[in-house]
C-alpha cells in the first residue's frame, strides 16, 4: 500500500487518526454556528440583524409610522422611571380587563392596548419606603443679640443669613434662582398660637445650587424675656419667571433652643439641615397623545380637584383658574412655544376638556419639556395681591415681558429630564403608545 511505503508499518493508523480529528473539527465549527452564544452564532445573528434593519433618519425622511421608543432613548433606564415618589398618579374609575403591568417599587400601573386611550391606574397605594435619604441642604446662620444699655439703647437681635448648600434641582431643566425668606413668629405656650410679627427676605442668587448671601436683619426694641418665645421661621424658594416661586425646603429655629444667645452679645454660628418642602396646590388630569405621522403632540387639560387657595388670593370668589402650557427648550430653558385655556369664573373644580396643539418634530423630542402651569385670571376691578415682582409672559408675544396682573397658583414639568418619576413615566408612555390619548393625574407644585 501507499500508506505503508510513506508512514511505514504505522500508516493505517495514522491516516485514522487524522481522519477522525478532521471530523470532530469539522463538527466543532457546525455546532459553534448553531449554538446560542457561541463566537459564530452572535457574528451571524449581528450580520442579519444588520441587514434586515434600516437607519432611523432613512425612515424619518420618508415620514411613515416610525417607532418613537428608537428615537434614541436607549440611554433611559426603565429603573430611573420608578424612583421614589411623594406624588401618585390616580385615574379613578377606570377598569382595564387587558394589558400589561409596569412593577415598581411603588406602585402597579395597569394600562389597555385595545382602545385609543391609555390610562395609568395605581393599584396599591404607596407604603412609606423606611430607607429614606437625608435631605441635604444646609442652612448657615448667625445669631447675635445686643442687650440694651441704659435708656437711649434698645436691645436688638441680629439674624444673619450666611449661605445655602445642596439645594435640590428644578423640576425642569432650568437653573436656580434661589432666596430666602425670614419670619418670625410668636408662639404662645399656653393656648398654641402663633403671631406674625416680622418679615425678610433675601436677595435671589442665580444660577447656583450653593449660594451665598451673607445679608444681615436687625429687629430693635427686643426684650429677652420676650425673644425667648419667638420662633424663626426659614423657607427657601426658587424663583421661576414662568411661574409661581417653589418653595424648596424650610426650617424652624426655637428662640428657647438657643437661649444662649441671649446671655453674650457675641456671634454665634449654627449649621442647620433643612426639610424638603412637601407643599402642593392640588392636582390635574391631563392627556397627552403623540401623532407619528403629523408630528404633532396634543395636550388634553380636562379638569381640577382639590384646588388650595395661595394667599395672593383673597378669597375663592377671586379665583378664576385657566392652565398655561408652555413649550420650553429644556437644554436653555427658553420658551419656544406657549398656549392657554379658556379661564372659568370663581369655580374650584373646573373642566376644562380643551385641548392644544404642539407641532413636534422627532427631533424636537430630545430637546422639549413642557411646563403646565395653573393661574387665577384677574378680573378688570379687581386689585391683585400678589407683588408681580418679577417679568412675566405676554399671551400676545412670546418674547414680551411685561408684567401680568394674572396670579399663579401651581405649576408641573412633563418631559424628558424632568425631575419627578411620575412625570417621566408619562412621557415615556406617550412615546411607546403613539396615537394614544394617556391620561395621568398629576400634583400641583
């Protein structure tokens, strides 16, 4: 044989060998191509999903019905969508027989597929989460009283408001503009009532998280049997030029807690935290619904409930409620677009049920938030308490800024980057159900 002259008397066994090697080989690569995570199964799979896709701007261009969640919200984390939250979203009387379920650490949220309205339903209430996180902001002060000396000397108690740290964020991409506000109540151990006695407030600090004041208020004529039942009252606002100013959080000093202030007319440091702000003006059910095709967003303001009452406003009978929507570039904060609703006559739950327009390209998608705020329309004789200290916007002019007479009430952010967790799962749920009305019930801040 040939074998035998070549290998020799090992040949047969040989060429076998390398036979068989050949198989297995062979067998290897076949199995590496059908096996799920395998080298050449995931280049095989990546070449056919390459070729049977096709670019996003391809199908933007020719303006069919193109999947808004591939509008590169890749980098939203469904995780982010369900942080926790003070603010529940509640669509009564709505039964949903099928559907998905969005599970969170919160709530479940039930929505129907089969009509032409989705609507966000929170099943279990929110149990209060034990792990909560400490609020960071930090309040530094001076405290300084000056005894009185003879007659022609009055005692005097000097407050001195230093700086702000760690301030929570806008509720929309826009920077802070954030004051302080001093007042100092009497409080009457016996019976629990508080008096207003003084007022201040500091100049606004713009664009900082952190600011620094260094502002000092003198209140004379001050005895110290009667300082120590004051109490100092601190609440931190932001200033927002197309709203009401939010308060962010606040602070209560006891006079008796620092009694020895009184003792040394020295300056005595504090470094105080801060408690969130948890106030709301009521609640609004809005839907939102997104057309693929016309590019266009339509934003539903059906009705109010629970409506509280500022006190720029004398009574209820001053208040006129109408809801502004303003279409802002969440990168500048500049407004871009702005609408409003019909106002209605001293009413504090009001249905509105008007509907406005938004054209909205995909693009535009990335860079919008929309700012829905609610006001008190004022009446011609009727004198506004409110000081309007501050340009509003023009219903005529997007660029005017001239001061309105019209007093707001409450504000909410819905958009991408918006900061409250209810708020962005409403926007991502008009973005993956297009053409669909979603409704959510939403806190007035």
């Amino acid at each position: 044989m040939v074998y035998d002259d070549i290998f020799g008397p090992w040949g047969r066994i040989i060429i076998i060998v390398a036979a068989a090697l050949t198989i297995v080989v062979v067998l290897l690569v076949i199995a590496c191509f059908l096996t799920p995570g395998c080298l050449g199964y995931e280049c095989v799979r990546k070449r056919k999903r390459d070729t049977n896709s096709l670019p996003l701007r391809v199908k933007s261009r020719e303006n069919e019905n193109a999947k808004l969640n591939d509008v590169s919200y890749r980098s939203w984390r469904l995780g982010s969508l369900y942080e926790e939250s003070t603010n529940g979203t509640v669509n009564e009387n709505v039964t949903t027989n099928q559907g998905a379920s969005w599970n969170s650490n919160n709530a479940q949220f039930d929505y129907t597929n089969t009509s032409s309205t989705l609507n966000l339903v929170q099943k279990n209430k929110q149990k209060p989460d034990k792990k909560q996180k400490e609020f960071p902001t930090e309040l530094t002060l001076s405290l300084q009283y000056l005894p009185p000396y003879e007659e022609a000397v009055t005692g005097k108690l000097v407050v001195g408001i230093e700086a702000l740290s760690g301030l929570p964020p806008k509720q929309y991409n826009c920077t802070l503009e954030p004051y302080v506000a001093l007042t100092i109540m009497k409080q009457s151990w016996s019976h629990r009532k508080r008096q207003k006695l003084h007022s201040f407030r500091t100049r606004g600090v713009r664009h900082s998280a952190s600011p620094i004041f260094k502002e000092t208020f003198v209140v004379a004529n001050v005895k110290p049997h009667e300082a120590k039942e004051w109490i100092l009252d601190f609440a931190t606002y932001d200033h927002d030029r197309y709203a009401n100013d939010t308060e962010l959080c606040n602070l209560k000093v006891s006079i008796r807690e620092v009694k020895h202030i009184l003792q040394s007319p020295e300056i005595h440091m504090f470094n105080f935290k801060m408690k969130p702000s948890n106030l709301e003006f009521g609640n609004i059910l809005l839907g939102v619904s997104y057309l693929p095709t016309a590019q266009r967003l339509t934003i539903n303001v059906m009705k109010l409930r629970d409506v509280k009452i500022t006190p720029a406003l004398s009574s209820a009978k001053d208040f006129n409620p109408y809801v502004r929507v303003l279409m802002l570039n969440a990168r500048t904060g500049q407004k871009m677009k702005k609408k409003k609703t019909k106002f209605v006559r001293a009413n504090l739950q009001p249905e509105f049920n008007e509907t406005l327009t938004f054209d909205v390209s995909y693009q535009q998608l990335e860079i919008v938030q929309f700012l829905v705020v609610l006001c008190s329309k004022t009446l011609p004789g009727e004198a506004p308490t409110s000081n309007g200290d501050h340009p509003s916007d023009s219903e005529d002019s997007v660029t005017s800024t001239y001061k309105s007479k019209d007093v707001p009430i409450g504000k909410v952010a819905v958009g991408k980057g918006v900061r409250g967790s209810t708020e962005r799962l409403h926007w991502f749920s008009v973005l993956q159900n297009p053409r669909k009305l979603v409704t959510v019930w939403h806190v007035l801040k």
